[in-house]
C-alpha cells in the first residue's frame, strides 16, 4: 500500500464521476437566449432543492441536517495535520507551479460539496443540494438548467455574490482551464445567460448524454469577478493569492514549504444553511509540510501534529509503539470505507513505444510480485486488488452475463470476441519466497517474443533491429521506503528479463511537472475509481483528452472503452448505469493498463484523543475535516499532562 501519490493538477472527481470544483466552463455568456419556459410545457419543467438524475432524492425540502452529521456538534478549536513535498502557492487551478493541496477549500458552488474531499452528502451516490443556489430548474429532457440563487451569499471579502460572478467563472475556467477539461466541456455546455442578479440559465448540446450536465455546473466554484478584475490575476498562472471565493474557510497564515493555516471565514454567510448544520466544525485547520516520511512521523510522535491519516504498512504494523498512544494520549484505528479502494500500482504510459503494445503490458506486469511484497514489504496486511471497482456491485465477475453482456454485445465490433467469452482479467499469482517468479518470467518471455522482442546472446530483451528495451520510471523522492523498495524489486526483476530501467529519483516540483507532460514509462501512482456514469469518465479514460488529462496517467485511447461509457452516460436506469459501469471495468482490466498493488479495506488513522466523530459513520467518506469535532476539555487535560506542546 502506497501512502503518497504525486500532486495533480485541479480538483478530484466527486463519486457521481463530476469533476469536483470544475463542473462548468461553458462558452462565451450568451445574449437574446430564450426564457426557461419556452422549451417545455410547464408540466414537464421540475423545480427542486436538489438535483438526482433519477429523480429520487433521499432528502425532503425542509430537511434540517443530513442524517450522519451530529448536528450539536461544538464548533472551535484547531486540528493539525501533515503533508509531503512543498507548495508555492494558492491558486490550485493553475496549469504550472506547485499550488497548496487543500486550496481550493475556499471556494464553493450551486450545490453542496464536501470542501476538502468527497461528495455531500456522504451517504447518497446520486443526490445534489442547492447551496448557493436556491432552486434549480430543468425540464425532465434536461436541455438546460436554471439556478435560482440565494441573496444572501458573500465573498470573503463581504461583497455580494451574484449571477454575473457565476457567468464570469463559466468562462474562465474555459479560457484559462485545464485544457482537457475546457475541450470537454465545449462540446456540452453551449451557453449561459445570466437572466438577473441571482438568475442564471445553462444551455446545454443536443445529441449528447445530459446525465451530469446539471450536476457538472452545479459544481463549478463561483469566483469574484471584480477581484479578478482588479486584481489581474489569472486561473492559469501560480499565485501566491487565493482566488475570491465564498467558501467557509480562507488562508490564514503559512510560510511556504512548512505549514499553512486555513481558518474560519468571518464573513461567511452559511452556517446555518441545512447543508452545513453539523459541519465544518474547526475553527483552524493547520497543515505541516515535511520533506520526507521519517521525520513527518517523528513529529506526529511528538505531537507537533495532531491527526494522521497512516499509509504504510510497516509503520502501522511496527511504528505505533510510542509513549503518547501507550498512555493512551494517542489513540490509532482503523475504520471500514465503504467505497473501492484507489486503483493504485505501476502505471504504463500508451503514449510511448513498446507500452502501446497491450500484449508488452501484459509481460511488464508479470514483473510484479504482489505476494512478496505483502510478505517482504507490508506485513500480510494487504490484499490483492482485481477490479478496478473492488468489493462493489459492478466488479465484473467470471464471463459477462445478463445485462452486462446484451450491454456488451450491443456496443458491436469495438468490443472484441474474447471478451464476451472469457473470464475477466484476474492479476497473476507469484511465489513469495523470492521477487524474481521463474513461471511469470517464462511466461513473460513467451508473450515478449510474440510482440517482437526477445533476449539475444547477451542476456539483453531487443527488438528485431537489436535494441534493447529501455524504459524510464518517474520516482519522487518524498515516497515512502515501502513504496520505492516495491519499485526496486520490479526494476531489478525487469533488469533480469534485460530490460534497462532509469528509475532515478527526483524532487516533488519536477516530479509534478513530468508527471503532467506524461515525461515517464512507467510511474507508481492511483486511478481513480467511479460509481456513477459522469462525463468525468472522459478525463478519466476517453481517448479524446488523453495526451492532456493528468486524471488518465496511462493516456489511454480505447474505441472500446470510449464506446462503453457513451453508453454509460445513455442509460436511463440505475440497473442500466451498473451494467455499463460493470462492463467498464471489464474493459480496463483487458487492457492491462497496470500491475495492481495492493489495498487495505480500512481507512487507519492515529490521532491525540481530542477530536471526537458520529458514532455512524456515512459510507462514503471518512470526513475528518468535514463533520468530525474539537473537544476543548480532552484537549486542556493533554496540554496539562504534557502531551502536547
């Protein structure tokens, strides 16, 4: 299990597969668009303080909080956290430089999320909630949307929130986005028109799936335009400012590479909307940056921080021995996710030759021993990962069956005969007695020498021209001694095939900026997973913006897979959505696109014992920073016993 993965650019998808905190940069504000009612009947035209695809809210309209947040919980005091690497400014949307990883808490949007990661609420995979937004109006075609806004929402800067600002945003994150989301969102979002102060109104393409479109620019942070104005600054270049936004917390204090403070904002203008009843309970919330990972532990030890999230199997097995946590000053848990685990393992670029050969994938993967590194690296606590949707109901499992497989034969030649025949591609087994498997290397060998690459009398893995296989490992040298002892054990087994591996380290700066440029073979990163049918998928996995999308680091241009979730997006059913989503995954797994480490099916997390949280955690996030809480007394009675400076 790997405990870090290199920064990427702008914000992560929601778990509706909605790119959080980007959801609209449509195009230019349009003029002389027509009223909301002059598509649809009035019959047909829904009205709502929310917004499901299938039209099942879990929440009624006067709800008071949602069900999983302690809605008493006291609000106050400071919980302190880590990070690794160096930061060099705010601006998170930025295409260069190396932006703080939580600064884009400050902004929010037209519905309800969860500011510093994961999907409000947290226990409902489909539902949005207005939360700058009033009502939102669309006709059951979803053809287009109104938002109905509050007039009481304020920047950090006290000044009025409005239409225009939300307007003005649509089209800068289309001017100065992140590329592949702009060229996504072209296609989608035809115009907005801003019909009042706090009336705006999406339009969106004919001939295209709408099932995320209202989320998509539901989500999209709203910023000030007069202070972009004023200010001059810009969403693609690094910033030492944070853009203005309407968020509950702003930066506070910080000096760059060794903390930052975000706290309280004091103008905000929704504490007691229901969407945030029970939340964002801290006042200041402090992240401590280290340069690497022994001296980040020393000082959670030594109570410099105070709440860790663990991701190394070796510490959670050996290093939880110290004085604090045997006093019980510091307590460690671990608590069952209800989501897949990241798809996290060695990653092959397709851009780049021979890893656009999906048969050279396949031997490449066969390099990796998961059984011994389990047994070697990680203490037996991991398990091995088979699906790309681990553990949920569209794992695909055995042969394609049912839905799955009239889904699968519908899609025609794309989808290739022994798919709908065989069994799901399941990761090899290895011998963990040593990292170098004698039966994985003869088979590897054979599927070599059917790509046209075999070993000549020097021992070295060439083509027919006589070149050697040469391959470039992206590796950061803030990651964790698991994670870089894992990749040594594969270069040298790659090394004993005679395959050649540059595998040497670089710092977090240009490790991002490699990472971004797609500059590496092979890396040890994550996939995000998906449990809904988003047009996030394209980012994820469509060919169209692979060479550009940091959220696809294989670059992966599938027909087949761009085929499958074009019929995701069409499906009209939730039964329709998880035959897709199952075929999906199917389909990735064929590809051969990584060698899967392994998962823990717990978040572990350690922390001194003065945050306190629901008894009932919601399914889908762990929410730490979201509706856990201080307790003032725990805290003094720590101070006062000295486990704490």
């Amino acid at each position: 299990m790997s405990e870090k993965t290199i920064k990427i650019e702008g914000p992560m998808f929601d778990r509706r597969g909605v790119l959080r905190g980007m959801g609209a940069a449509g195009l230019a504000v349009g003029a002389g668009l027509r009223a909301p009612m002059a598509f649809a009947s009035e019959e047909d035209i829904v009205r709502s303080h929310g917004y499901s695809f299938y039209g099942d809210l879990k929440y009624p309209s006067d709800f008071k909080h949602f069900d999983y947040v302690n809605p008493a919980a006291p609000k106050g005091g400071q919980i302190t956290m880590s990070s690794r690497g160096t930061f060099d400014g705010f601006n998170r949307f930025a295409w260069r430089g190396n932006p703080e990883t939580a600064s884009g808490v400050v902004a929010e949007a037209m519905f309800a999320e969860m500011p510093w990661g994961g999907g409000a609420p947290a226990d409902s995979l489909t539902d949005s909630y207005c939360l700058i937004a009033r009502e939102v109006e669309y006709p059951k075609s979803k053809e287009w949307c109104v938002f109905h806004m509050r007039d009481d929402v304020v920047f950090r800067d006290g000044t009025p929130l409005r239409a225009q600002d939300a307007a003005f945003t649509h089209n800068l994150f289309l001017e100065q986005g992140i590329r592949s989301y702009s060229r996504s969102v072209k296609e989608r979002i035809t115009g907005v028109e801003v019909i009042d102060d706090h009336t705006i109104r999406y339009q969106f393409a004919d001939g295209i799936s709408r099932r995320s479109l209202i989320g998509q620019v539901g989500g999209t942070p709203i910023f000030s335009e007069e202070w972009y104005n004023k200010t001059g600054e810009r969403l693609d270049e690094p910033s030492v400012l944070a853009p203005m936004a309407s968020g509950p917390y702003q930066v506070g204090d910080y000096e760059f590479n060794r903390y930052v403070v975000y706290e309280r904002n004091p103008n905000y203008w929704g504490w007691d909307h229901p969407a945030n009843v029970g939340r964002h309970n801290f006042d200041r919330i402090r992240i401590e940056y280290f340069s690497d990972a022994t001296a980040e532990f020393e000082a959670f030890k030594a109570g410099v921080y105070t709440f860790r999230t663990e991701g190394s199997t070796k510490r959670w097995a050996t290093g939880y021995n110290f004085p604090s946590l045997e006093k019980g000053d510091a307590k460690k848990e671990a608590i069952p996710r209800g989501t897949a685990p990241n798809n996290s393992g060695i990653i092959f670029n397709t851009l780049r030759a021979p890893l656009d050969n999906r048969t050279v994938r396949h031997a490449l993967s066969l390099a990796f021993n998961f059984e011994w590194t389990r047994e070697s690296l990680q203490f037996d606590l991991t398990t091995q990962r088979n699906s790309y949707a681990q553990d949920q109901e569209w794992e695909a499992k055995g042969v394609p069956e049912g839905d799955e497989l009239a889904f699968l034969q519908g899609l025609g030649d794309v989808v290739p005969a022994e798919m709908l025949s065989e069994e799901a591609v399941m990761p090899h087994t290895s011998k963990a007695s040593t990292p170098i498997d004698r039966r994985n290397k003869r088979t590897a060998l054979k599927l070599f020498e059917e790509a046209g690459w075999t070993v000549n009398d020097a021992g070295e893995m060439v083509d027919a021209s006589g070149q050697q296989m040469s391959l470039d490992f992206l590796v950061l040298s803030s990651w964790d001694e698991t994670r870089l002892a894992s990749i040594d054990a594969f270069v040298k087994t790659l090394d004993n095939w005679g395959i050649k591996v540059k595998a040497d380290k670089v710092d977090s700066a240009q490790g991002q900026q490699r990472f971004l440029d797609k500059d590496y073979d092979l890396i040890h990163t994550r996939i995000l997973t998906f449990s809904t049918a988003g047009t996030g998928l394209k980012q994820l996995f469509g060919s169209e913006t692979a060479e550009v999308s940091s959220y696809n680091p294989s670059a992966l241009r599938s027909p087949m897979v761009d085929a499958i979730i074009e019929g995701a997006l069409a499906a009209k059913t939730r039964a329709e959505e998880v035959a897709a989503l199952t075929a999906l995954d199917r389909a990735l797994r064929f590809e051969r696109l990584m060698a899967a480490a392994g998962y823990v099916a717990e978040s572990w997390v350690a922390y001194y014992d003065m945050y306190e949280r629901p008894e009932d955690l919601p399914p889908y996030a762990l929410g730490v920073l979201d509706f856990w809480w201080f307790n003032e007394e725990k805290y003094e009675a720590l101070k006062a016993s000295g486990a704490l400076r």
